[in-house]
C-alpha cells in the first residue's frame, strides 16, 4: 500500500528518533523508560489507537502499523504492544465509558502502563479461554476477589495498572482491573530467549479488583495485537534482509564479495520475497481493520501466520549466509533469529491461526 505524506512523515520521526537514541535489546529499565518517555512526548506513539475523548490521537491501525514496523527494524523494546495495543483495547472492548474516561488519557500520554494479563501457560490467546476466575467477596474493592496465574504478560512486571480478563461464577468473561502493588498480587519476569521482549507472570491469590462493564469481547484485542505484531516482524525481517545484503556485499571468499555467488543472490532474492509478501499482507489486515472490515480478524489471523513463519526463515538465512559470526554475542544477527522465534508464537502460534482460517473457510 502507499502511506500518506502524513503517515510517512510518522514513520521518519519514528526512525529518526530510534537512530538518534538507539536502546540496546539487553539496556537496564532506567534506559527503556527514558526511551519510552522520548516516544510519547515527542511523537505521541502510546496514545495513537485511542479515541480523542479519552487522550488519544484517534488515528488508526495503519499508523500503529508504521510504529511497530519501526520498533521491530530496530528491536527496540518499548510496551507500546502489551500496553498501547492490548490493553487500551481489551478497556475499548469493555464499553465501560467511564473506566476508559478514568483509565486511557495516562495510557495515552505514557504516562502509565497497563499489562493485560489474560493468558494461561499453553499461551493461547483465546477469548473463550482465560487464566483468572472471579468470585464475589465480602471485602475487598468492588467485591471481587481474583485468582489464577496468567502466563506471557507484557510488561506485566513494570505495569502500573493490570488489565484482567477473568472467568466469572455465570460462565461470563469479564474485565477486572487490579492495583499490582496489593500483597496478593505477584509478578516475576519470565526468562526469555529474546531479551528485548519483557514477559511476565503474573500470579493472583484472592486478589481485590474493580469490575470493568458487564462483559468483555477479546476478540478485538487479540485482532489488534496480531495486526501490530505482524508488522513489527515485518519490520525486523526487513531488518534482517539489509543486514545481510549489506554483509554480502563486503565479505570477500575466493578473492570476490560472496554476493557476487549467483547461488547466494538466489536465497537472498527468496528472502525479499518473503519480506515483501508478508508487508503486503501485514498491511492489508491493517487497512481492513481500519476500514472496518467484516473479515478482519481472519486477515489478521492470516498476517500473524504469514509473517511469523516469514520471520522465522528470514533470520533462519540471515545466519546462515553470516556464516560463523551469525551467532556471536557482538553481531546482531542472533537477536533477530531470537526474535523471530519468540513472536512467532506470541498472542497464538501460527498453527492455531491457520487452524482458524480454514475453519472459517471450511465452515463459509
């Protein structure tokens, strides 16, 4: 698709400011926050899917689009996923006007960050299945206690506002929200292959919650998180590609440049084909999503599928024609294969999503 001057004058600021303060996958949290800070200040990154009457920008999934695509050329880590794009999503979902009112201008400006716990350790992600059950209690805010431990949360260990899709006792799921400070909340960071992906799991023992509206659908969310994620392996496969034409072009075997080898060129030729192809498809589910299109969670489903497995080759290649400093600890070449493993099966593997896919079409 072609962006708008608009959208394209988004993307260089974005870049511009990545180049200009680039954080390391494995930098303390003092400097993520202070990067963080940067890309809500200065270009309003966190508040851009959130409506004006509640902060926002108002803008849509195609300009989320241009900023993770970003984020993953760069591997910068940066909650704009878990808290930007699930969280402020699953509270949309909600229709609680009044919690989005209260809640998404902090969200909005960066000010805060929320983690939408939702998952169990299969790490499904779907919306008929949650981690946490609710029951009513005497004590507590709102009389509601939680329980139940939530696997791969974003930024789950540093959020200041929880997000909790539980189970209730009417077989309902509904939408809690919880102070993470309270003793009967725990949360530990997940060790991870990719170090630049912050995951957390958050435990919860009869945990005090307020309720948001009368039930959630989080189907959006999940639709929304997929979008975003397929284009920030886009933007990382892409990554991946210049790095390697760039290698290919300066390392000299048998007295020539090795992408001067008709053999080489043809994989790196299958590689561009592969990034292309999944950016096409990346933005295709961005653009139905934001025309409102009835089949966009399939599209989105079909993206997360397409472009984890693209991401996957992509870096698979990428170490391969680095030859033998493609898994060093110095070149980068290892974090982008890392991050292409763990996002391929980040908000559902692709084997569920194409599960889904031919389901709808068998059923259609």
């Amino acid at each position: 698709m072609r962006l708008t001057p608009e959208q394209e004058d988004l993307r260089a600021a974005v870049r511009g400011l990545l180049d200009r303060y680039p954080v390391a996958p494995e930098a303390d949290d003092d400097a993520e926050r202070g990067l963080w800070r940067r890309l809500c200040a200065e270009i309003g990154v966190a508040g851009l899917a959130i409506p004006e009457r509640f902060g926002g920008a108002g803008a849509g999934p195609v300009e989320v689009h241009v900023v993770m695509e970003e984020l993953g050329r760069s591997l910068t880590p940066a909650p704009l996923l878990g808290s930007a794009v699930l969280a402020t999503q699953a509270l949309l979902a909600s229709g609680d006007q009044a919690a989005c009112q209260r809640l998404l201008p902090a969200l909005a400006d960066g000010s805060q960050i929320a983690a939408l716990a939702w998952t169990t350790a299969a790490g499904c992600w779907d919306p008929s299945e949650v981690a946490c059950q609710a029951a009513t209690t005497t004590t507590g805010t709102d009389g509601w206690a939680l329980t139940g431990e939530a696997h791969f949360v974003l930024d789950g260990d540093v959020a200041s506002v929880l997000l909790v899709p539980a189970l209730m006792p009417d077989g309902e799921t509904c939408l809690f929200e919880i102070n993470p400070a309270q003793l009967r909340v725990t949360r530990t960071r997940s060790t991870s292959v990719d170090q630049s992906r912050r995951l957390s799991v958050v435990r919860l023992s009869g945990a005090a919650g307020v309720r948001i509206g009368a039930r959630v659908d989080l189907e959006p969310a999940r639709t929304a998180g997929c979008i975003a994620l397929s284009a920030e392996q886009v933007g990382a496969a892409a990554a991946a590609l210049a790095l390697t034409v760039a290698y290919a072009k300066v390392r000299v075997q048998f007295g020539r440049p090795i992408g001067s080898f008709q053999a080489l060129q043809h994989r790196m030729a299958e590689m561009h084909v592969l990034v292309e192809s999944a950016r096409s498809l990346s933005y295709a589910a961005a653009e139905a999503a934001q025309a409102g299109a009835p089949d966009t969670a399939l599209r989105a489903a079909t993206a997360k599928a397409y472009c984890s497995e693209a991401l996957e080759q992509v870096t698979s290649e990428m170490i391969q024609l680095h030859g033998a400093i493609g898994m060093t600890w110095e070149h980068d070449a290892h974090r982008y294969f890392k991050r292409g493993h763990g996002a391929a099966f980040l908000l559902g593997a692709p084997a569920g999503h194409i599960d889904r896919i031919a389901a709808a079409v068998v059923g259609s």
